[in-house]
C-alpha cells in the first residue's frame, strides 16, 4: 500500500478546488440560461416583440443577467399586458385621455432595464 505525502494532499486538494469552481460556473451558466428561456416564454406568451432575432434576444438577457437585471425584466414582463392592446393614459394639461403606447417602445424600455 502507497502513502500520499503531505505535499501531494495538497496539490490534490487544490486540483479538485479548482474542478469544483469549473462545474460550479458551468452549474450557473445552465440555471442563466434556464432562466433566460423562461423569461423569453413569458414574452412570448405576452406577445411582447422585439427587434430582435430569438438568438440576439438570448444573447441580450444572458448579458442582462450577468449584470444582475435579468429579475427586475422578468418582473417587469410579469407585470405586463399584451402589450399589443395596452393602453396608457396621458395628460394633455387639462383632460387625461387615454394614448398608444407602442409596443416596440414598451419592449426597449423592458428590455433596456428601465432606462
């Protein structure tokens, strides 16, 4: 029977430290990408358009995730009508009417985080 030098648990050790750290981003890029998806069924479901293409759509909330913003999106798309038939009221300085808001702006603003 072998014996493994102090040294050796070590190096072995940190080998397997840095594998975990590799599956444990690995882990996270899935659950992002699940994530994402999800936040594009909703959209899809709430007839929100974009334009963009699916993939361009993808590629713009995994960038939006990793900033942190991918919740306050899908929060905001729960919080959202069809928007091909929302309205939004407006104020003219003395009578409130309803307007169109397009939905290409609603989606950018959606989409752009709020800003």
């Amino acid at each position: 029977m072998s014996t493994i030098k102090t040294a050796e648990i070590g190096s072995l050790l940190r080998n397997a430290a840095g594998q975990i750290r590799k599956l444990q981003e690995k882990v996270a890029g899935y659950e992002r990408r699940e994530k994402v998806d999800k936040v594009m069924d909703k959209m899809a479901s709430k007839e929100i358009e974009t334009d963009l293409s699916v993939d361009e759509l993808r590629a713009d909330l995994m960038k939006k995730a990793e900033e942190g913003k991918l919740e306050m999106i899908e929060e905001a798309v729960n919080y959202s009508t069809n928007l091909s038939t929302m309205k939004l009221a407006s104020h003219d300085g003395e009578n409130a009417t309803p307007s169109s808001v397009s939905g290409a702006e609603l989606d950018a603003f959606i989409l752009g985080g709020g800003n």
